[in-house]
C-alpha cells in the first residue's frame, strides 16, 4: 500500500482533479429522482393483466404523488378506442358495457366535441392525423401488439385495430423528453409500453407533464417495468381511470366532464 503523508493528503482534498469532478456529476445524474414510499401489486380477473398502486416522493422538491397502472402484455390484450359521440357514457359506464378490463380517457377534442387527432375504432379511420404542437404520439394497436409512435413514424398503409393520436411524449428510449411543461399541475393519465413486452394505461395525482416524465422514466420507480416511451392523454377534468379487480369490484377515478373516446383494454 502506497504512504501518503498528511501534507500531500490535505492537498489532494483541496485540489480535487477534473477527473474527480466528472465522477461526482456523474453520480449526481445517476442518483433518483423519484422515491418509491409504498407500492402494491394485485391480479385482476385475467391473467398477465395486473394493478399496480404507486406512492412516490419527488427527491428535488419532496412532492408525494400517486400513480396507479394497469399493466398488460402488449400482444396477448386487445386494445380498444371507444367512441362516445353523444357524450352520454362516462368512463366507467363504457368500460363495463364493452366488458373491458382496465382503461382511461382517450384524447383531445375540441369545443364542438369534434376529436382531434388520428383515430382508429374497429379497424376504420374516423379522424385523420392532425399537425399540431402537442400531438407528437399515436398509440396504437396491431398485429404486432399495442406500441407508441411518433407520429411522423405512422404510416397510413399500415393496418391498425385501434389508435388514438395525442401528446405530448413524456419518455423516448427510456429517457424523460426534454422541455416538457414544469408549471402546471394537473391529474394525468398516460400509456406506456416497456422494455420486455408489457405496456400500460396509468393516471397519477396532480403533477406537471416533467414531473410525470421524469417519475415513469426513473427505474426506482419499478424495477421491473422500465418504461421505454409514454404518452400523455387528455389530463386535467377530463382525466379518469378504470379498473375490474378479481373479485369483480372496481376501481374507478372518475372524470369531472364528458370526453369524446375512451381507451380500454380487453382480453382477446
């Protein structure tokens, strides 16, 4: 073992190299930005469809949220868009009448209750893929299972099930995307797809659309479902959750308003 004497060792700690700087911005980047204070896992009716409830705790700023996911294995559940034209079902109307399993609020639409966005039902196009800023996502669902895009990714000649087109990406490649909003709080619901064949439909409590981002791509968050990419759905009033439990009770986060489609999940 090499000697050091006191003087050289104070020296070193007052003059820290480069190399020892790097190091130390590297482990602060690494370190989580998200504490997990409580998670419970529970089966649903159908096999490899699960709920999972999430307590977290922002490091930076100490904020609790709430998330809760129906998680699902992206080739063996059908995804459904459901239309609400009339606007006389809630969510957990539609989800029951369709016999689905878990689901959420679909995407945007406007004053006249007019969808916004690619939209997908039974294999039909009922909206054509809009250019605006915050669209910059298509869920979808196909032969090959249920996947997020970008939307300059989708391609009319491909044969989808079910799509709904929304936004803002919150997670590419399993990092937050940049320049997410980080002002305004809302309730959120999402859909993500993960590493290893398993996707997801969510809702949290109210956070901002970085915060979200950054809580689904930190891996403390679930070991062992690493989001890949997520999308956000229509949030604030008319964000909502559904989900039939195994013993045929339900958990249901209502929206405070109608909303044009829901998305759901079902089994095959």
């Amino acid at each position: 073992m090499t000697h050091v004497s006191r003087r050289s060792w104070k020296n070193t700690v007052r003059k820290p190299s480069a190399f020892v700087f790097a190091a130390l911005a590297l482990v602060q980047t690494a370190t989580a930005e998200w504490q997990v204070i409580s998670s419970d896992t529970a089966p649903t009716g159908v096999s490899g469809v699960e709920h999972r409830h999430f307590v977290v705790r922002e490091a930076a700023g100490g904020a609790d949220a709430t998330l809760d996911l129906a998680l699902f294995p992206a080739k063996s559940v059908m995804l459904r868009v459901i239309d609400n034209a009339g606007s006389t079902d809630s969510l957990a109307e539609a989800m029951t009448r369709e016999k689905c399993i878990a689901g959420v609020n679909g995407g945007y639409f406007d004053t006249n209750f007019k969808p916004i966005g690619l939209r997908v039902i039974n294999g039909a196009t009922t909206s054509p893929k809009t250019r605006a800023r915050l669209l910059t996502g298509v869920l979808s669902a196909s032969s090959r299972g249920v996947e997020i895009g970008r939307v300059g990714e989708y391609s009319p000649r491909r044969k989808l099930e079910a799509a709904v087109e929304c936004g803002p990406f919150l997670v590419d490649r399993g990092v937050r995307v940049a320049n997410l909003d980080d002002k305004r709080e809302a309730r959120r619901t999402f859909a993500a797809v993960a590493r290893g064949g398993m996707a997801a439909l969510g809702v949290s409590s109210d956070l901002t659309l970085a915060q979200l981002g950054s809580a689904l791509s930190d891996r403390s968050f679930a070991n062992d479902f690493h989001v890949s990419r997520a999308l956000n759905l229509d949030g604030g009033s008319s964000s909502a959750f559904w989900l039939r439990k195994k013993d045929g009770s339900t958990l249901s986060i209502s929206e405070a308003k109608r909303v044009r489609d829901f998305v759901g999940i079902a089994p095959r």
